[in-house]
C-alpha cells in the first residue's frame, strides 16, 4: 500500500499512484479531455524523471453546460460514486455533479473513516455488506489507491444486555453471509493489548463481536478516485456551483437554478447529507430527517500502538489509529439540531473519559485537533434511497451517522434506481412510503455510536 504522504495534491495537479501493476505497462483509456494515463509503477517512475512535474490532472474544472441527461446535487462521495456508477455501468455520461462548495468538502472529508457492516436488519446489511464487497477491490477498480485497510472491527460488550444484543446480531448477520466470530476478555487482550480489561473497571470487559474484513479507508482518497473515474468518463464535476432552486412543471422535473445559472435536466438527484431537508424543501417536500452536529478530534502523533477499530456503545467511545499515527476518535452526536460544522465541549468530555476508561495508556495523551460534520438522522436511524413524488427527482439521504462506508454500495444502487426509474433490489426497502406505512428498518442500536 502506497503512504498517505504519497496522496499528493500540488495545486490542481492531484494523484495518489498505486503500486504493482500486475507486471503489466501502464495503459491509458479515452476520457473526457483526451487518454487518461493509468497510475502504476511504471507511471510513477516515468514521472519522476521529471520530478513529478507532468502529471496529469486528476479531474477538469469545467463551466456547466445548459442542458444534462442528469444532475447530481453534492460531490461528496455517495454523489461522485452515484455519477461514477451511471457512467460506467448504465453509459449514461452526460451528467453533471454540483456542488455549492469544493468536491468532498461536507462530511466526506468529516468522519472517522470506518468501514463495516454489521447491522442488523436484513435490508442494512444487504446495502453495508454489498458496500463492504465493492470496498475490498475499489482501489483496483478505480485505480486509485484509496488506502482501504481491513484491520477488523472490535464491538465491546460491557453488560449481560451488550451480550445479548451481540448474540442476537450475529445470528442475522450470518443468515447473510456477514461473518461475525465472538471473543472473550482474553482474546480481546490478545487482539488488542492495549485495551482495560480489568474486572475492576467502570464497565468490565465481558467479550466482543469482531468483524476481520471491517477497517479503514482515507476519506478524500475515496473522493478523489471516484471523481477521476467519472470525470474520464465525461461526467462534469462542477464546484461552486450551489443549487438555488428546483425547475418543475407540471410535477415533473426540468431543471434546476444555480448560482452559475440555469442547468436543464430531466432527472435530478439530490445527494447534500445534513443539507437535504433544505433541498426538499426547495421541491416542496417536506422529509423526515433532523441534521445534528456530529464531531470528531485526532490526538497527537504516536508510534503504531492499535491494530484496529474498537467501538462501545455503553462506554460510548470508538477509536482507530491513523497511517500518521494520529488516534482517531468519535462518539455520538450533539442532541441539538445544527447546521454547525462543529459541536459542543460536552460531547468531547465525555469522549475522553470513555477513552481512558477504555485505555488508561492514553491518559497522558494531548489532542491536537477537532471537527465536525453534519448528519442526517432519519427515525429509523436508516436512509432514504429512492424516487421522490416529484417526476425525475431523486434523494439519497438519511445516512445519519453510517454514510462513509456506505458510499460505494450506496452509489452503486442509486445510479440504478436513477438509470432505471426503479429501486435495485437493495435499496428497495428504502423508500420514503415506509415512514407511512411504519415499515420502518430500525437501526438505531447499530447505529448509536460506531460511525
């Protein structure tokens, strides 16, 4: 795996080569500006002889034109993935992505990187687990190194509740194929040492879930491949670009008012995260997500000392230790609502007593920066994937606190319900009826605190 110092980006000239190659030359296919070289490494050697001066550019920066087959609203990754899919698997090309400010900037870049699938329900861990498989070769398919590392998934259990509650989601997860192996306090402590076990603790140890193929991935990485994929494949990604308005007669879609002017479409799909209630209601629809702060901090560089992602619900902390060493760390959301890209002090206590409950080693360890994102939060604690009442407008939002390691999977499905007009059979569950229905797919416990 290439460092995370080698995902370089030198003004607009951005790469991230990856290694091997399969002993094959570097070839290069038909993009939107022209051949688009393949990163191998051949490439990187055949750069260096000019030090590193004549890459080319990962993605163009073009004006919107006055008409597209689709727009995407928001170039996060689920929207970068949705036109990257359309391209690719359906051909549709002529597309646009939108975004108000710069590409990956909302909560693709704000989270804590984790990838898993170990929900509950039927219908999430069909879309997590068909995430997690698209996971295990998406930098080969991108060919962009987005640094995934599957280094395993520690859910604590602290209560006779928690083992109850991990028993029962083992069951479900094996029923389709999620493989799923419990530990005991001394197998955890061999997995990772570093962790109290001591029965003297504030919440003992009791056991773990651990899921081997669960882990990491760099979060602009993953942006930046699927947004070069798309973009050679004539998908325009246009930045600051923010959607004003929807054009809609006759309740179907024909476009949408930008800042950049008016871009005609007859399919549009809205992709903003926290933002996508203000979107609907820019339709006249009114959806039932409520935004909240969610944020994060990473600690100071350390030597690698955690060899993967542990996760409580009761103790309320979850940590993984980045490529640069930094801990990385997070908890639940701030219960207010918040358009705020940052939350409260109180959450950022609570996170660091949990965290040194969990491992008193870190006591002395200083934190060096925070952020925040902005999720939203269906009551269900699952996502709206589907079509809207609105002919040809479409909405991908909900994720709450789970979208980042849905973002291949999500994609992957939305850009057939927007090719098709028709839910993929894994997103069929997800639709906006259900909250009238009461066919609702709770998952507020497996999503309570493991981002």
């Amino acid at each position: 795996m290439v460092c995370r110092d080698h995902a370089i980006r030198y003004g607009r000239r951005e790469f991230a080569p990856l290694k091997g190659g399969h002993g094959k030359p570097p070839r290069r296919y038909r993009g939107a500006t022209g051949p688009v070289s393949r990163y191998s490494i051949f490439s990187l050697a055949r750069n260096a002889l000019d030090y590193h001066r004549g890459w080319q550019k990962v993605w163009r920066s073009p004006d919107p034109k006055p008409e597209y087959d689709v727009v995407i609203v928001g170039a996060g990754g689920h929207g970068l993935a949705t036109a990257y899919y359309l391209a690719k698997e359906h051909g549709i090309t002529n597309v646009a992505v939108v975004e108000k400010g710069w590409l990956g900037g909302g909560n693709t870049g704000r989270n804590t990187t984790i990838v898993r699938a170990n929900y509950l329900q039927d219908a999430s861990t069909g879309v997590y687990g068909h995430a997690l498989k698209l996971w295990e070769t998406l930098s080969q398919e991108l060919n962009y190194n987005v640094m995934f590392s599957p280094r395993g998934l520690l859910h604590m259990a602290h209560t006779e509740h928690d083992l109850k509650e991990i028993a029962r989601r083992h069951v479900a997860n094996r029923l389709l194929g999620i493989d799923l192996e419990f530990l005991n306090p001394r197998q955890v402590k061999t997995f990772c040492p570093i962790v109290n076990i001591s029965p003297n603790a504030r919440y003992p140890v009791l056991g773990a879930s651990l899921q081997r193929n669960a882990g990491v991935a760099r979060h602009d990485a993953v942006a930046w491949g699927y947004a070069r994929g798309a973009d050679a494949r004539g998908v325009d990604i246009v930045q600051n670009c923010e959607v004003t308005g929807f054009r809609i007669e006759g309740g179907r879609m024909q476009g949408v008012d930008t800042s950049r002017g008016t871009i005609k479409a007859k399919k549009v799909a809205v992709v903003t995260a926290g933002h996508s209630s203000v979107l609907a209601a820019m339709a006249g629809l009114r959806l039932p997500i409520e935004s909240h702060p969610l944020q994060a901090l990473v600690s100071e560089p350390l030597k690698p000392i955690m060899n993967t992602v542990l996760m409580s619900n009761t103790v309320h902390v979850y940590v993984s230790q980045s490529d640069k060493g930094e801990l990385v760390i997070g908890a639940s959301a701030d219960l207010f609502y918040s358009y705020a890209q940052r939350g409260s002090i109180m959450v950022i206590e609570e996170q660091m007593e949990s965290l040194v409950d969990m491992f008193p080693i870190f006591s002395r360890l200083r934190m060096m920066r925070k952020w925040g994102g902005i999720v939203d939060i269906c009551p269900d604690a699952s996502p709206i994937i589907a079509k809207m009442p609105i002919e040809g407008l479409y909405f991908n939002c909900g994720w709450g606190t789970g979208g980042f390691k849905a973002i291949p999977g999500s994609g992957h499905v939305f850009a057939h319900t927007i090719a098709n007009d028709a839910p993929h059979p894994l997103n069929a569950a997800f639709t906006l009826e259900r909250f009238s229905s009461g066919n609702l797919i709770d998952e507020n416990l497996a999503a309570a605190v493991a981002h």
